[in-house]
C-alpha cells in the first residue's frame, strides 16, 4: 500500500517541530495541517489538541515530527526520535529536510505488537519541494522529556510514499463538487480517491479554529500554519457582519407581516386567488418574497448550498433592483411615462381597427377559398361585434389609464423583473379580445372535427368502442343513419369556413403567446441565473473545484514521489446546472409534434406552462 | 417432382408407409407416397346454377339500378322546372302511405300487439325524418352554393355508385349503412343544385339558390326510394315471390321510360345496361363455371365446421 501524505506548502521552510493533522482511516492517508515549533510542553500540546478537537470536530492528532536542521542543532534525530513516546500513536512519521538539499526524507515507525516502535522503512531520499532548502535558524529549543523504548529492527516491507503538496489557504476556502456516478460505494476503485479527496477537502475546511492562533498571539502553542503570519480580516466585512443581523431581524418583521396580510381572509377568496394566480406580476412578488425570507433569516448558513443559494438571490435581487431603479429613472425623466400611456389607447384603437379588416376580408372570398357564405356572415358579424365591445370599454377607461400608469410603474423600482411581468400583465389585457375569439374559434373547429370523425364512422358502418378502445362495426336504425348522414353532409362543407376562422385566430394568439414567453423566459433568466457563483467562478476559480489535478515536482529513479496538487475549476456550464436558484420555471409544456397534433385537433393550447408555485 | 421419390432412398417394400405420427418409421419426415395425390378433388363445392334462377336474382341488381336512374329522373324533372315541388311532395306522400299500407298487409301473422307497437315507433320515426329535414333544408340548400358543379356531379357520381356498389343485394331490409349513407349524401348534393324559386333568388346573385321546398322535396323522395322502398322490396320477396318478379320488371321499364321521356339516349343506354345485368351475366356466369379449376385436398388448412346444434338439447 502507497502512503500517501498531503503536506501544506507553507510548512516547506517551516522550524522543527512536531506534525499535527489527521489520519484518513481506510486510505492509508495522512493530512499534515500544521507545525508545533519548539519550545513546547507535551501536555499542554496534548491538551491544545484535544481542545481543538473538539471545537472543529475533526480527528486531530499527532502525525509525527519534522525536522528542518539548523546550525548547531546536532542530535535532533534522536531526540525526535524519542517524542515517539510521548504522544503515542499507531504510526509515527519522521520527515526531515537536509541542509543544502531539497529532499525530504521519511522514516515510518510502527508500533509492534508489543508497544515497541519499529521502523518500518529503509531509508530512502526524496527530493523536496520544488524549492531551494533555505533553512531557518530559530531559537532555542527545549528538549523535551523523552524515555523511550526504541527496537530499531531492520527490514519490514518497504512501503512507497507519495508527498502530495497542497496550498493550505485555497483548500480550505474551495467547495469539492464530486460527479456522481451512480451509487457510491467504496470498494470500487474508481471511487477511492473521491472519498480520498473529499476527505482531505472536508479536513482542512473544518480545521479551521485551528488556523486562528497566528505568531502574534501568546497562546500555549506556536505554530505554523497559512495564517501563522497573521490572521486576514478586513474592516468592511466586519462591520457589515456586525450590522447584518439587527437589519436582518427587521427585514425578517416585516416580511412577516407582509405574508400575514397577503394571507388574510378577504385576500383569499376564490376570485382573487384565481385572478393572483393568472397575473404574473403577483407570483412574481410572491416569488420574491419567498427569496427574501430565504435570504433574510437570522441564521447563519453552515451548508455550503444553503449559503451560495443566500448569495446567490441576494446578488441577483441586488442586480435587479438597480436595474429596475434605472429603468424607472429613465422612464420618469422628461415624463415618458405619460406618453407611453398616451399612445396606449391609440395602439389598442389601431390592433381593433386591423382586426375589423382582416373580418371584413374573411367575410368576403380570402384568397379564393370556398366559403359558406351564410356561417361566414354569421361567424364575421359576431367577432365584429365583439371588437365594437371591446373598443367602447377601451374609451371609456382611456381617462384614467395615464394615472393607473403613472402609479403602476412606479412599481418597477422593486426590480427589472417586476417592469417585465407587468409588460406581460399589461399585454395580455389588452389582447384580451384575441384570446376570447381564438377560444371561440378553437372549440367550434373541435366539435367540428369529432363531429365529422364520429359521423364519418357510422358513414362506414362502424361505432367507436370505448370500452376495448377500439372501433368496431355496428348496425345502426334508420333513423340515425339519416340523421348521421345529413349532419355529415352538413358539417363536411362547412368545414372549410370554421377552419379558416380558426387558423387565423390561432395564429394571432400564437404571436402573442410567443411574445409573453420571451418576457417570461427572460424574467426566469434573471430569478434563477446564479450571478455569485459565476463572479466566484470567474475570479476565485479555486473555490468551486470540480476535481484536482496533479503535477509531478521531481521524480528521481529510487525516490518517492512529489505531487503538487491542484484544483481543478468547475466547468461554467456546471456552476449553472448545479447553483440554479429552483423557480417556477416557464418551459415548453408539449413537445412540438404533440403541439402540431393539438393545434391540428383544434384544443385549446397554453404552450407554457409554470411549475406549480406555493401560492397555488 | 413425383410422389414417389421422396428426398431420401426409401427402403423396400418390405416396410409400407403408414400416415401416422407416433410411429418412428425408417422413412424422413417429408416423404409421401403413391396415395398423396389419390386424395385430390377436384371442383368439389361446383354449384349448379340454374339460368332462370340467376336471371331472378340478378333481376333485383337491375332493379336498383332502374331505381336510382328513377331517382335521377326526378330530380331532371324538377331542376328543368317541370314538375313543381308540392306536386311532388304531396305524391311523395301518398306512395309512402300506400307503400306502408302494403307493408302491413304484408306482415306475417304475428300478435296485434306487436303491431300497435310498431306502429307507434313508425309514426315516431316518420316524425323525426319530417322534422328534421324540414329544420335543415334552409341549411343544406346553401350548402353547395360555393362549390364548382362539375365537382358536385363528380362527388355525386362517386356516391351513386358507392351506393349500388355496397348495397347489400342479399338481405335489403335493414339497410346497409355505406350505401344508404352515400346515397343521403349524393341526393343532398343533388337537393343543392335544383333551380329555385323566381321569388326567393336574389337579384345580385349568378346562381339561384333553391327554395327549402325543393330541399325538402328531394330529401323526402330519397329517403322513400333509397331507405323506405328496400324494406317493402324485402317482404314482398318473403312472402309472395313470383310478384317480386313482376315488381322488378315494372320498375325496370318506369326507369327507362322515364328517362327516355328526357334524354332518349339515356335510355337507351339504361336499357342496354339492365340487359346485360339481367340476361348476359347469369349467362356469362354459367359458361364460365365450366372453366373452373380448383384443387382440394389434404394439404388444405383444416376448416373447423361446428356444430352447435348438440348445443341446443
């Protein structure tokens, strides 16, 4: 078996001492996550550890000595030798670094049996760390007290070793995202060194109360660790910690007495909870408040999904009120509001002004087709009425549609996706009569088409067996078969004329279908695109790590190995699929030949649909 | 390829061929011997027809035939404005009593009781067919107006001779959907394209468009002709049937007569055509039985012929 210790690039130079980390059960592993220097007392570093221990809850322990020579610090050798007996352990690594030499080398000693140590491994050199071995000169050291018991047996199998170097801060700070494959079982080998690393990254990440002391402070321990040369902060994240929590407690009140009101009774009567349901404007706030509790609450988040999904909406809510700001800055500067509704009533008079003629030229011969011209003038008279209708209910709101404007776009200060919900909500008014004639349209061509399919089955005889789902033969009386005929004959030529109707105010509505679904795929865009995670990725790649790689310092014939390890970024198409923020997602409901057949059957389609939101 | 040579060397005759199948015998699986095509038959279910008896039957083939040509002659008399609708109409009607009198007459002996009960769904039937093809005769009298005449006399066509095609010769009282069917749908067609009324056209019109009365009239006489007239046809065929005979014949010639009363060529050719039904196909039919060559035998798929009158005790 290959031991394999991971070993953080900050303690390359660092003074003798003692090695503390952990070791991974199972992979044969050990993580060094920093040096004890001399002096030390050995109980004091017993008792530090295990407060460490249980302040990170990760399983640190005493890996074993290092030794940087220094002049005048003969006899180290033994001297780390006799620690072993100190902290005692089941294996004890002695790495040590020569003076002017860039190796490392590693004595392995294992307890017997018996409690004796033996040691396991043949000497062997290593070559170090990519650098020249500058070696530090430190002060004085204690000697510590040592008895021990050394058998020193040569022989014992000869065990590879494998220096994997790491750097200390970037793993801690990085997110190890592992691909699944299936059911994760360890026995496999593919998986071993995913559970390795994922070990590893979880170690460092919770180690890190043990990062805190640094050189300055007068703790029972000096050590050696990223932070040992002082600890990071910055002022402004502190003071914005510090003042999180009391406006998060008053975000938090707010919003549930926002929630409260919206729940109340006379808010949610049937007619109300279908007309909020419909408007897209009002699922879009629900939505947002929902985001806002999420990012709100006073807890911290410790999972690492839970807070890049808290970022994640607190930057895309940040973004998008800023752009919903500018908007509303533009839009109120030099009153382009009021025009804007100024030319509503004209835009609504010129749709209703084109309808008219596109009917009358339905009514007459359009483009030569065989028109009944009785169901023509009936069907094209009816519609025309309807747009009369229409236009007189649009004149009579047309005094108060500026100052309904005015107020109602004022409502896009709370976000771009706010001012394009209200677009939508604002076309699918004014189309309205469109809707209600594709309706029209829609089911008369239904009953139409399972008319003419159901009496083309008695015209041969047959019946349709609902039970075996099936169509079957059967002798029909007189009378129905009379009457079938005649109403097949009748519904055959009038086939054309309703198929006409229909198409072209199939067409119309799809326009604007089409139009509300580029306004709604785009608010979803902006509700669900993860902007942290993409600024993460992009400027602190090391923090979302899709893998590692590795690369070979030095490798000489007869020395173990030494890796650098580094991290792998995620892909940017990853960060999108896995950091999504989950919305009521506006997708294509049917495939397009299940469309083709829909609109060809004459059902009423809805092409887009929203996955089911909490308010429904 | 002989029945004797199997595909294998048959052993003497010491050991003879036996068709069964439990037995392992020296001979392979495919052999056949000398007895294979003793079992042939040939011809074996030839029927014997009669020239008189198929000139019969074939009458009533000829007869619908007439009946649609009829049908058609109607329909000229009234587009060229000859015969006047109510006059046809109140015709119509009287037929349809006649011919309803003569059914009852006709029935077998059964309780009176079953006849009151008839008679009610007949008068509930007849009620249904007037009203609703008065309701839609507005509807169906502009149904056709947009479409080319050509394609309504082609579609017609079609439909006629779907009808004769399909109608069910063997058994025509409960009428065969198909060809009742096509024959409403042609004569709705038909009803689309007579002539209307100097009062109802309209004066910017190129086409008149027939008053509902021709609608009506039309429809009316269809279903006497096409769904009334197969089933009197069927009982007089049960229960006296050298009249059936006479029937035939008679409705033969108001068919070429009345189409010889317009369109002499017609008729002729309609004459032409029942003749042949009538008098050449029967013949053509048993001269040719004499050319018939089938072959039956073992290597038939076995036809399961069952017997359910053991089913009966």
């Amino acid at each position: 078996m290959v031991l394999k210790i991971f070993f953080p690039q900050c303690c390359n130079k660092a003074d003798s001492g003692l090695l503390v980390g952990r070791w991974i059960p199972g992979q044969n592993s050990a993580v060094v996550l920093a040096v004890i220097h001399y002096p030390f007392i050995p109980g004091q570093v017993k008792q530090y550890i295990h407060q460490m221990r249980g302040q990170s809850g990760v399983d640190l322990t005493v890996l074993g000595s290092w030794s940087m020579p220094k002049e005048g610090q003969e006899g180290m050798e033994s001297f780390l030798r006799d620690l072993s007996t100190i902290f005692p352990q089941g294996q004890w690594l002695q790495l040590s670094r020569e003076m002017g030499k860039i190796g490392f080398r590693c004595h392995v000693l294992t307890r017997d049996p018996n409690g004796k140590l033996i040691q396991q491994e043949k000497e062997l050199k290593e070559d170090g760390g990519g650098e020249k071995g500058g070696t530090k000169r430190g002060g004085g050291e204690k000697k510590g007290e040592e008895n021990k018991v050394e058998g020193e047996e040569g022989g014992g199998e000869k065990d590879k070793v494998i220096f994997i170097h790491y750097e200390q801060r970037k793993v801690m700070l990085s997110q190890l995202h592992p691909i699944d494959n299936g059911v994760p079982d360890p026995q496999t080998e593919s998986q071993l060194p995913q559970l390795l690393l994922l070990q590893v990254f979880g170690t460092v990440c919770q180690s890190e109360p043990l990062f805190f002391l640094d050189k300055y402070d007068d703790g029972p321990v000096k050590m050696t660790h990223w932070q040992s040369e002082g600890r990071e902060g910055s002022i402004i994240v502190e003071l914005m910690k510090q003042a999180s929590t009391p406006v998060c407690l008053l975000t938090t009140w707010m919003l549930t007495l926002w929630t409260s009101l919206c729940s109340s009774r006379i808010l949610n009567m049937r007619p109300m909870r279908f007309i909020s349901s419909k408007l897209s404007t009002c699922v879009q706030l629900s939505y947002r408040t929902e985001h806002l509790q999420t990012v709100c609450s006073p807890t911290r988040a410790t999972a690492h999904n839970h807070f890049m999904r808290k970022a994640n909406i607190f930057v895309s809510f940040f973004v998008d009120v800023s752009l919903g700001l500018l908007l509303v800055s533009w839009m109120y500067r030099e009153n382009r509001i009021g025009k804007l509704a100024n030319t509503l009533v004209p835009a609504a008079d010129y749709v209703a002004k084109e309808l008219e003629e596109l009917l009358q030229w339905l009514m007459g011969a359009p483009a030569g087709l065989k028109m009944n011209r009785a169901l023509d003038q009936v069907l094209g008279r009816f519609f025309l009425y309807h747009i009369h209708l229409w236009i007189s209910y649009i004149h009579l709101m047309s005094p108060f549609v500026e100052m309904i404007l005015w107020y109602v776009g004022l409502s896009a200060c709370l976000g771009l996706t706010f001012a394009l919900s209200l677009l939508s909500d604002i076309t699918a008014l004014l189309t309205f009569h469109i809707y209600c004639f594709y309706v029209y349209g829609a089911r008369l061509y239904c009953m139409t088409v399972y008319g003419l399919s159901s009496l083309w089955r008695l015209f041969r005889g047959k019946k349709w067996n609902v039970l075996r789902q099936r169509v079957d033969s059967c002798s029909y009386d007189l009378d129905q078969l009379f009457i079938g005929t005649l109403l097949f004959t009748i519904l055959l030529f009038l086939l054309p004329t309703t198929a006409l109707y229909y198409l072209v105010f199939t067409l119309l509505r799809l326009v604007v279908v089409m139009f509300q679904g580029v306004l709604h795929l785009s608010v979803d865009f902006i509700n669900s695109f993860p902007l942290f995670a993409m600024g993460l990725r992009l400027f602190r790649s090391y923090r979302l790590a899709e893998g590692v790689k590795f690369r070979v310092l030095c490798e000489e014939p007869g020395t173990p190995l030494h890796l650098m390890m580094d991290i792998n970024p995620l892909k940017v198409s990853s960060v999108v699929q896995t950091y999504r923020t989950p919305t009521y997602s506006c997708y294509p409901k049917d495939s397009w030949l299940a469309l083709c057949k829909k609109l060809f059957l004459g059902e009423l389609i809805y092409p887009w649909r929203h996955k089911t939101t909490k308010i429904d | 390829m002989g029945a004797d040579s199997g595909s294998g060397a048959a052993p003497g005759p010491a050991v003879s061929w036996r068709k069964v199948l439990w037995e392992r015998q020296p001979f392979p699986d495919n052999y056949v011997d000398r007895r294979f095509l003793e079992e042939l038959r040939r011809n074996e279910g030839l029927r014997q027809y009669r020239y008189w008896a198929v000139v019969q039957e074939a009458g009533l083939v000829a007869q619908q035939i007439s009946c649609v040509a009829l049908f058609l002659t109607l329909w000229l008399y009234m587009e060229q404005g000859l015969l006047s609708p109510s006059t046809l109409l109140w015709t119509g009607l009287l037929c349809a009593l006649l011919g309803y009198g003569l059914y009852q007459a006709l029935a077998p002996r059964g309780d009176s009781d079953n006849h009151h009960r008839t008679r009610w769904s007949d008068l509930q039937s007849a009620s249904i067919f007037l009203s609703f093809t008065f309701g839609f005769s507005p509807v169906l009298r502009t149904l056709t107006e947009s479409v080319c005449t050509d394609t309504v006399y082609a579609m017609t066509a079609l439909m006629l001779l779907a009808h004769l095609v399909a109608f069910p010769y063997a058994h025509p009282s409960p009428p065969g959907s198909l060809s009742l069917n096509a024959a409403l749908f042609a004569s709705v067609c038909l009803a689309s394209r007579l002539p209307g009324d100097l009062h109802t056209s309209g004066g910017l019109d190129s086409s008149s468009s027939p008053s509902s009365l021709h609608t009506f009239t039309m429809l009316c006489w269809a279903l006497l002709v096409f769904a009334l007239w197969p089933c009197l046809l069927q009982r007089l065929r049960d229960c006296a049937p050298w009249v059936f005979g006479c029937v035939c014949v008679l409705v033969g010639v108001c068919g070429v007569g009345g189409l010889g009363s317009l369109w002499p060529g017609g008729a002729v050719l309609l004459a032409a055509l029942l003749g042949t039904v009538t008098l050449l196909c029967p013949l053509l039919l048993i001269r040719l039985q004499s050319d018939k060559d089938n072959i039956q035998g073992p290597w038939d798929e076995a036809e399961i012929r069952e017997d359910l009158t053991h089913f009966l005790h």
